[in-house]
C-alpha cells in the first residue's frame, strides 16, 4: 500500500462530504449524473492517483484504488469514478496507454466480442456508465486468441438500461467498429484482471455496507418509542450487533484482500471474500430495514440507496456463483482438504 494513501483518502472523503447530498445521488433517477463531482476530482488530479508518474499519476496500486472504492460505495458515488480509474490500472497493467477522457470498463462472462481483421463485432449488456464514457475496456476473442481492448463507444450502438439502484448500465453493440488498443493476454494475466475487477466492486460493496450500518446506529438513537429511543430495545441491538458483526468482517476481509493482492499471495482471498459479503449483505440489508422500518424503503430516507446498491451489485459482474464454482473445482482436485484448509 502507497504511503500517499491517507492523505488522498482524506481529501477524496472530503470532497464527497461536501458535494454529495442525498438530492445529489437522486440525480440518478432523472437520468443525470453528477458532474460537477467529477470535475472536482479531476480538477485535483484525483481520478489519477493509480497510474504512474509517466501519464501524470501517483503511482499508487491496487490497494489505493480499493481503499477509494469503499468510499466511493459509502457516498453511493453517482459518478463513474470506479470504472474510469479502474480501467485506466488495468490498461497501464497490460502495458497500454491510460485515457484522459471518461472510460469504462465491463467484465463479464454474458459479453460475446469477437475480432476479425481487427474490426469487432458482437455485443455486451449491462455495460455500466457506457453513454457517457468515450471509451471502453473489456474482452474480445480473435481466432484462438484472448485480447484485452479498448475501443471508441462512439462507433456503438447504445441501449440505455440501468440497474436496481438507477445506476446506468447498458447494452453496447459493435459492427466492424475500429480497435484503438489492444494486446494478447495469457490465462495468468486474465485470472489477475478478473480478480482485480471482481476486488473493486466487492470494495464498493463493503462501503455501502458500513453506511447501511451507520445510518441504522443514527436512526435508531433517534427514533423513540414509548418515550425512550428504540436502540434501547433488545431486538433493536441485536439488529444492530448483527450489523456491526458483519460491517466490521467487510472491512477485515476487504482488508486481507487488497494485502494479497499487493503482495502478489493472493489464491482464494477474492474468491472467499465474494461469497462472505455476499452473505454479508443479505444480512445487513434485512437487518437494516427491520431497524428502520417502513421508512426504510421510501425514497425520502437515504437507507435505499444502500440496500439497492447492495442488491445490485451483488447480481454484476462475476458474481458469488462464479467463485463458487472456481472455489469447487479446485477443491475436487485437492486429495487432503484439512490440510489445504489450513495451510497457505
């Protein structure tokens, strides 16, 4: 982890704090987005900080971004600020030049890209942010060969879609649309941009679960019931404990996730922190509604732009069942479970 972290957690945290109200995360539901957000991170050179010096970054890694991203699905961002950094980690990872101009990036296993002469066609769904950026990241299969792309969404055509939290997330088709970069990747390079994708979203998610957590601790010091505030109920509490528990194994394993990731260990950590949140936010979405009851699910209170988030982006990308299954077919070839369970 970078030395800068700190210093840029605290100043990104305080632009969000000043910028994003719940009027502004509501701009969504009209189908705008929050640009002034934007230009305030980009402004301050913060949309940046992962990529190096050569393109005027910061130089920082994986686990800066992941540390960005838990705030970015605190705030509920409605801004593609995941999926621009992102891509632009991953292009300078394969070695291929980072965009200035908004950039997206979709991994999925639902996407059918091919390349022929280097044009491409075929088409991905729920592409997020894929109308307002001008690039995009994914895959495409040419022959026999597995390229990592970018390619100009001009030359797409665009179904506009969004997700249950109203975050933009579209169907994007090719016709013989022109390459700007590409390069060959092998199984090793694919496996570590899957996991890398797979980390910064369940990073957001761990986010949107402190917050479900925290508003549910604010809520319920201030709502009474029969004259006193409900947090004094035993069934509130254990509502909360059990929201405290598991905002507090979010964090823990997001945490073991990124160290892995750095120092180049990771085996099964993405796969076990994707299936323990999760369960993670089955368990505080539930929880968090009991406390706040049928207020909860309103759109005057901020609670629902949570639990959605949580819903959603359980569902995007590769989801639990994927690593479930990974997890599974390498546990068929182990002879001594006991052993690989608790041996690194």
């Amino acid at each position: 982890m970078s030395e800068m972290l700190e210093f840029v957690t605290e100043v990104v945290e305080k632009i969000y704090k000043g910028l994003i109200t719940k009027e502004t995360v509501d701009l969504l539901e009209e189908g705008k987005w929050a640009t002034t957000l934007w230009q305030q991170l980009e402004d301050n050179e913060l949309l940046k900080v992962a990529i190096t010096e050569q393109y005027g970054g910061a130089n920082g890694d994986i686990a800066d971004l992941l540390a960005l991203y838990q705030l970015t699905g605190y705030y509920a961002v409605p801004a593609p600020v995941l999926e621009h950094t992102l891509a632009n980690f991953i292009l300078e990872y394969v070695r291929l030049t980072p965009f200035e101009s908004i950039t997206t990036i979709s991994f999925n296993d639902k996407q059918m890209l091919t390349m022929t002469n280097g044009k491409l066609d075929g088409n991905i769904p729920n592409v997020p942010w894929a109308r307002s950026a001008q690039q995009l990241v994914t895959f495409a299969q040419e022959g026999e060969v597995l390229k990592l792309i970018a390619v100009g969404l001009a030359q797409a055509s665009i179904v506009q879609a969004t997700n249950l939290a109203a975050e933009p997330r579209d169907t994007v088709n090719f016709q013989q649309a022109e390459i700007i970069a590409q390069t060959e990747i092998n199984e090793q390079q694919l496996q570590k941009l899957i996991k890398y994708t797979t980390a910064a979203k369940l990073a957001a998610l761990s986010g949107a679960l402190d917050k479900a957590f925290q508003l549910s601790v604010r809520y319920s010091k201030e709502r009474e019931q029969f004259g006193r505030p409900i947090h004094r109920f035993q069934l509130v509490q254990q509502h909360l404990a059990n929201l405290a528990g598991e905002a507090a194994i979010a964090t823990a394993a997001i945490e073991n996730m990124a160290g892995a990731l750095v120092n180049e260990t990771e085996r099964y950590e993405v796969a076990f922190t994707s299936i323990r949140l999760d369960e993670a936010s089955k368990i505080v979405a539930t929880s968090a509604h009991q406390v706040h009851a049928a207020i909860g699910v309103t759109y005057e209170h901020s609670l629902q732009h949570y639990t959605r988030r949580l819903w959603a982006w359980r569902e995007e990308g590769l989801t639990t069942h994927y690593w479930q299954k990974q997890l599974a077919d390498d546990l068929l070839q182990v002879e001594n479970v006991w052993s690989w369970m608790t041996t690194k």
